[in-house]
C-alpha cells in the first residue's frame, strides 16, 4: 500500500496521481553502458574477475534509479495536494487545497518533448516547494485546479 494511500483522510478520495518521470534513468543506463563496455573488455582480455565490479556497480545505479521513481508519489485528492519522495529519508508535503494559492510548471523543450518539467506549489503565505522532473505537470496542475474550483 502506498503511502498515499495509508494516509487518506476519511472521505478523501485521490483525483490523480503521478511520479517522478522516466528521465531518472537516463543518467544510469549511459554509465551503465561504459561499466558493461568495461567489462566487456575485461571478459576479452582475459581478466574476467575484474568484470565483476562494473557489472555490480551497474546493477547498483539501475536499481536506485528505480527505487527513487518508485518511491516518489505525486497526488491530488478532493481536500489537498499530497507529495513525497524517498525511502531512507524522506520528503513529504501536504498542503489544503483552500491554502494553494498556485503552482507553476517550468518546462523545458526537452520537457515538453518528452512529457516531464517542474512543479513550485506555492502555499499561503508564500511558501514555495519545488519539485522537478515531475511525468506529466500540467495534468497535475489541472487536476489541482479542478480540485480546487470543486470538479
């Protein structure tokens, strides 16, 4: 169960949810190639324990890409905005709707291409909280709007 999930209100029901976008991985499979290379090269050259170590390392930044993306939540329920990301240590912010006075989306050429930018949720008073690399922004602006005007 997630934990926005574990964290609902009783009559609160989620409108939309999202994460943090593919784009996480793309960092990790590019290194993940120069370590299988490395360790292609170390199986060629007869050095096969030393293919070991690139291949574990790999392994080791494909998998904490992966828990980072899967352990960021994004949701927008009939009552408030819920956000929280991490697993060791974590990061959550929930905010009334009543008390969001906006939320900006930034996105870039690369962003609109491939469908992810950043969020500032702005609360009353002034308190902003930006979050980036966010799959699919203005949905999630939209879906706060709509939350907020009651539909």
């Amino acid at each position: 169960m997630s934990y926005i999930d574990r964290h609902l209100l009783p009559g609160e029901v989620v409108t939309y949810r999202t994460r943090l976008h593919w784009k996480i991985f793309v960092v990790p499979v590019l290194g993940c190639l120069v370590l299988v290379a490395l360790a292609l090269w170390a199986m060629s050259a007869d050095r096969k324990p030393l293919a070991i170590p690139p291949v574990v390392i790999a392994l080791i930044l494909l998998l904490a890409a992966w828990i980072r993306r899967r352990s960021s939540e994004f949701a927008v329920t009939n009552k408030r905005v819920i956000i929280k990301l991490g697993v060791t240590t974590t990061r959550s912010m929930e905010l009334l709707l009543p008390k969001i006075e906006g939320i900006t989306v930034t996105q870039s050429l690369w962003g609109r291409m491939f469908g992810f930018g950043e969020i500032v949720v702005t609360g009353s008073g002034g308190t902003q909280e930006p979050f980036d690399g966010i799959q699919s922004p203005l949905d999630f602006r939209q879906a706060v709007q709509a939350a907020t005007d009651g539909g």
